[in-house]
C-alpha cells in the first residue's frame, strides 16, 4: 500500500477527531453493553432486570431488542475508528484500498473513517 501524501498538521488534525468519537462510542456502548471478555472489539448487550411480574418482563425484552441493533451499529463505527486510527500508524491513512490513490481531504474531513475515494466509491454503489 502507497505511503501516505496528506500532511502530518491535517493527520493529526482527524487522529484527534477520531479518538474523541471513540471515547464516544465507548461511552455510549458501555450504558448499556458490557465488553466481551473472548473477542477483542466486541460488546454484548445486557439483559435489563426490572422483574418478575409480566409487564416487567415484557418491558426487559423490548429493551434488549432495542438495544442490540444500536449496539451493533456502534461496533461498526468503532471498528471503523479504529481501522482508519491502525492506517494512521502504518503511514498509509488517506489512500484509497481500490484504487491506491489519495482520498481528498474535503471527504476525509466529513467521513473520517473513509477508506475509498470518491469515484471507487460511486463506482461502488452503482454496481450494487
């Protein structure tokens, strides 16, 4: 992979940007998750207790239903986070994976965790 050609001012810039939304992520993870002790990265959602009557348990389980999709959508933006954070370190953050051009910085200030240019990414949603 193609080195990185964004200067070490704007690196440093969204490396800041994407640590404090992950200390965000897992905040907001851990109000109503626990870590998983087997897999690195990994949130488990927990079981609300707030009975035994009926409407109780009833209550508990439309909880945890509401709460397992949002769970897994926040393990998505931190892994995200903590991909593009890796490419920060091994120097290549900002270079597209498809095509091994640079990825603009206009786009990399609005979606930080991109890891495709603009125009792989249209190629990309126009194929599906």
């Amino acid at each position: 992979m193609t080195k990185t050609k964004l200067s070490p001012k704007f690196i440093q810039t969204m490396k800041e940007t994407l640590i404090s939304e992950k200390a965000k992520l897992e905040n907001e993870l851990s109000k109503f998750t626990k870590k998983n002790p087997n897999v690195e990265g990994d949130f488990e959602a927990t079981y609300p207790e707030y009975g035994d009557k009926s409407d109780e348990n009833a209550q508990e389980i439309t909880q945890y239903l509401t709460n397992k999709p949002l769970e897994m959508q926040l393990e998505k933006m931190l892994r995200d986070i903590n991909k593009a954070l890796k490419h920060m370190e091994e120097g290549s953050y900002g270079m597209c994976k498809y095509c091994d051009e640079p990825i603009e910085e206009k786009r990399l200030q609005a979606r930080p965790t991109s890891g495709a240019c603009v125009s792989c990414k249209k190629t990309l949603t126009q194929e599906v």
